[in-house]
C-alpha cells in the first residue's frame, strides 16, 4: 500500500538571454496562456515559467513528464535560455524584472496585482529566485487501512488530513536535511544583492559564497517572510483548523506597514490589500498542506470543505547537475523521508522547538557543511551529521517496502547514496557546486550559464515523441481559448470581484 502513491513535480525556471540577463518579452504565445494552460505557467515574473505534471503513479513517470514539457518549451524559445540554478544572475534592480501578466479577466487581473503587491511589499529581486516542489499524497487503500490500524472512528477525510498534518510537522522538525543534502545555492552572483551590505565572502570579482553554505535560496537573503520577524505572524500546524485559521486571521488583519503603499493609487492597484496577508500564497513555507480549489475557491476554504489532497514540499533547490531540475535518486529519497515522517511521532510543535526549527534551517543554509556543526534539538545541542545518521538509518526499514515492486534496490540506493554525502560532506550536491566552480575557475554567473547551455543543447538534441507533443499543441490551443472566452465573458467589475471573492464563507 506504501507504493501506491502519488507524486507530482513543479519546477520554476526562468527564462534569459544569451547573456544570461532576466528576459523582458513577454510569455511566448506558442506557450499558450500562462492563466488557464494546467502544465505550463509562469509565477512571479514574466520570465519565470513553471512547469507542472499532472499526479503520477510513480516518480519517473512525473520526471519523464517533467523532461517532455521542458522540451517542447525549449523547441518554442527563440535563443532564450532557461536558467539551470535557483538563484538569478545579471539583475540589473527590480525594475528591470517584468511582473507576469494574465490578460484582463478579473481573475487574470487580481493574479497581477497580487504579484505587484509582493514586489511593493518585499521587492521585486526575491521573487525571481526558483525551486522545486515536490508533490506527494499516499492512496486511499493506504489511509483507509491505516486508520484501521489506528482503531480510528473519525471520518476518513477528517483522518486524512489529521495525518497530513503530522507529517507537515515532522517534515519542518527535520526539514533541514533537504537543504543539507540537496541544496545547490552555496554562492550568489553579486548583482543579485545589488549593492547591499553582506557577511557573505568574496568568490571572485562577481561572486559571493559562503564556505560551508548549501542552500543561500533558503535563508534570509532568499525566501523569508518578512511578517514573521517584524509582525510576529506565524502559521499554526496543530491542526487543519489551526492553520485555517492563522492564516485567515493573516489575511484578514491590517498592516500599518502595507498600509504606507496603499491599494488603488491613482485609479490603479498596487496590492490587493492592505493586510498581513493578501492571500494564502504570500505566506511562506517550506511545507504547505494543498486541496486543489474549484473555480475561484480561496485555497482556505477548499481545505476546510474537502480536507487536505497532499502535501507540496518547497524547501528543493533547482538540482543544477541534472537537466529535470531534480534527480530520480532525490525523489526516491524524498518519498522514504516523506513516509518515514509520516509514520514517525509528531508531537505539536511548541514555541521553544518552533525557535529550534527556525535556527536549524537557518544555521544549515548558512553552514551546513562545517565541522561540528550543533543543531538545536529538544533544548540540547546535537551535532549535524549525529542526527541526520539517525534519521537516515530510520528510513532504512521503509526502503525494503517501497522496493518490493521495484527492479533491484533504488529506494536502498537512494538511501545509501544520502548517507555517503551526510557521512562525508563534499559529497552533498552544494559541495560539489564549489568544486565545479574552483575546478573551472568561474564565478557563479559563469558557471550557471555554461551548465544551463550545457542542458539547452541536451533538450535540444532530444527526439521528441510526436503525438505527446500533439496533445502539448492542442492544450496551448485549448488555454488560449479558454482565456479568450472569460474575457469575452466578463460582466463584474474588478472591485466587484475582489470584494466577492474575499467575502467567501465555508
């Protein structure tokens, strides 16, 4: 029943000249509608698309996917690039990053000004950093037999998302392993900070690093939300009516702060609001509970009318080594880590542990790799490679079920392959980015932009499977339609709109 899950893949990429600057055309047409297509958008930028597979039934079914979307992008790109790091280069200010566009339906319209909004809220530079998300839900067979074992009487949603929960909060409690193992951000390019202050050192003339850093993109200097040290804002995960209602309480609470930009500025949107929250998406996580919302539905409101569907792990690196963006090893080591805090005890997370979360992400992205690194760990201290050899060799167990129906060990292998790089730390996917770079004597930009030619001509040389691009053809023709139709359908003003759709009620 372990095996019968089911993984999804999102990865953000964005898009670049030949020279490695942000791209300023606008989302290529043979693309199809960045608002409607289901596999192909864009997120805060013009420029940063998102690829999306649909949930598979294994994780290289989701990585073949992954792989053919990827191609028939690049067979519509006119001598752009899709950048292969997580972290932008050549940022030449935040004017210079386009914010996406969704054409003029309401709907198309509050996704734009949304994304204004972060760029008046937290600047526009940080919103153009990418990942990978993996998406994960275990079967119905799985969960109705476990709620058996569990002598459980609830409804079997009401379980469902009850168990979720507990495996959110196991994956912060040891979420810093994903940035340890699979971080690939140990070094910026300096146009990224723009001129600001730094700790970080100096690589070479147009890079910043730290030495022992794996993941830059997860620390303050990357994603943070801002409102969770100036406001003191922090979403709750003891249950899914806990984290309902934190974040509505977010969305529905002024801030001063956002209050100085203001929301309609002669005649035009600035942000949706003027709260701590705009929405549900502003806030982030490196974990978030998901139900898929019907048309228009606040993400809140289809959590509490249909439960949680499945958990969206955010805290992956773009993997530079491999043209996907995320390996098939990684995936196999994410489903066992994903299972084994599933299944392992998950407490709620009390204030002092969520400080010890907080700093362990923070000292890991920062430092992972230096010697004797102490993590915080139930009012101790614990060292780095101590813990994470414990939580790797109590995945073990749950790679001999996952591998049962496979051909030979991969889930083991996976495994094995983690605790070689916990055991010795140049063997971690950050370590190696390092290496990279001093073996080529390049900065970061440089070495960047060599690998993402590297992966062009990769795609490029693929053969491409005619009727799957035909069906990617016809779903480009199909968004484009379909957005067409809700423009030409519009009959509420935008002000209408927002004040409908913020008015929503379970």
């Amino acid at each position: 029943m372990l095996t019968g899950g089911l993984t999804g893949l999102e990865k953000e990429s964005l898009r670049v000249g030949p020279d490695g600057s942000i791209a300023q055309t606008p989302h290529p047409a043979a693309l199809g509608s960045a608002l409607t297509h289901p596999w192909i958008t864009t997120d805060y930028s013009e420029a940063l698309l998102e690829f999306i597979t649909p949930p598979m039934d294994n994780a290289t079914a989701a990585l073949h996917y992954l792989r053919d979307l990827q191609h028939f992008v690049y067979l519509q790109l006119e001598g752009e690039l899709l950048w292969s790091s997580s972290m932008p280069c050549v940022v030449e200010g935040g004017d210079s990053i386009p914010i996406a566009r969704y054409g003029t339906s309401n709907i198309g319209t509050m996704k734009t000004v949304y994304r204004r909004g972060l760029g008046y809220r937290y600047g526009r530079t940080m919103q153009v950093i990418a990942g990978v998300h993996y998406n994960y839900s275990f079967s119905a067979d799985f969960w109705r037999a476990l709620q058996q074992l569990e002598k459980n009487t609830d409804s079997l949603q009401a379980f469902i998302s009850e168990q979720y929960f507990a495996l959110i909060r196991n994956l912060q409690r040891f979420g810093w392993l994903v940035p340890y193992l699979f971080g690939t951000s140990p070094a910026i390019c300096k146009s990224f900070l723009g001129g600001k202050q730094t700790t970080l050192q100096d690589f070479n003339e147009n890079t910043y690093y730290s030495p022992y850093a794996t993941s830059l993109r997860m620390c303050d200097i990357g994603y943070q939300n801002s409102l969770e040290n100036e406001v003191g804002f922090k979403a709750s995960y003891d249950s899914l009516d806990t984290y309902v209602n934190s974040l509505s309480c977010a969305i529905g609470t002024p801030s001063s702060r956002f209050a100085e930009i203001g929301v309609k500025v002669d005649g035009s949107y600035r942000q949706l609001n003027t709260n701590m929250l705009q929405i549900e998406n502003e806030y982030y996580s490196s974990v978030r509970p998901k139900q898929v919302p019907e048309f228009n539905e606040k993400p809140t409101l289809a959590l509490q009318r249909r439960g949680v569907r499945y958990v969206e792990l955010r805290s992956l690196d773009i993997n530079i080594f491999d043209p996907q963006g995320i390996s098939e090893t990684q995936c196999r080591f994410i489903e066992t880590f994903m299972t084994f805090c599933l299944l392992h005890d998950s407490p709620v997370i009390s204030q002092q542990e969520r400080s010890e979360i907080d700093y362990n992400l923070d000292a890991v992205a920062y430092r992972g790799r230096e010697p004797g690194l102490q993590l915080q760990h139930n009012g101790d201290t614990i060292a780095l490679q101590q813990w994470a050899g414990e939580l790797c060799a109590a995945m073990e167990i749950f790679t001999d079920s996952l591998d049962r129906n496979e051909t030979g060990n991969p889930y083991r292998e996976a495994l094995q392959q983690q605790q070689a790089a916990v055991a010795d730390p140049e063997k971690t996917l950050s370590a190696q980015v390092l290496a990279g770079m001093r073996k080529h004597k390049e900065g970061y930009f440089h070495y960047a932009q060599r690998i993402s030619k590297q992966h062009q001509q990769y795609f490029l040389g693929m053969k491409h499977d005619a009727a799957q691009f035909e069906t990617f053809n016809r779903i480009v023709r199909e968004s484009l339609d379909k957005q067409y139709a809700m423009e030409a359908d519009e009959n509420e003003s935008f002000d209408d709109f927002l004040k409908n759709y913020f008015t929503q009620t379970f």
